[in-house]
C-alpha cells in the first residue's frame, strides 16, 4: 500500500465523520430548518456538507495511478 493510498483513506474516513457531524447538525437538531423561507436553511445545508464533500473528492484523487 503506497503513501497516496493511506492518504486517500484518512481523507474518506475523516470525510465519512464529517458526513456524519453534518447529518446530526442538519437534520437531527436543526437551529434553522431546510425548508425556510429566507433560503438560510439551504445555504446552511450546504456549508455542512460542502468539507465532507471536498475531503471525498480529495481521497478519491489521491486513489486515482499516477499518469505515466
């Protein structure tokens, strides 16, 4: 198992917490609800889940065979 692959697993593990911080945030105890009428909901829901999503992406590059 090389370096870019331990790499690309801590980033999905770390990822798949961060996932889970933003479900219980989002749905489970929310301050402002999705659905509100201001659009602050949304904006919130994304900002949740956009570190999760990046550290994904990150993990899955790092899992990608380096171009000859």
């Amino acid at each position: 198992m090389t370096n870019r692959q331990k790499n690309g697993i801590a980033c999905i593990v770390i990822a798949l917490l961060l996932a889970g911080v933003a479900i219980k945030n989002s749905f489970i105890t929310p301050t402002i609800p999705v659905g509100d009428d201001s659009g602050l909901g949304v904006s919130r829901l994304v900002g949740a889940f956009l570190p999760a999503v990046l550290l994904l992406a990150l993990g899955l590059w790092f899992f990608q065979k380096p171009k000859a």
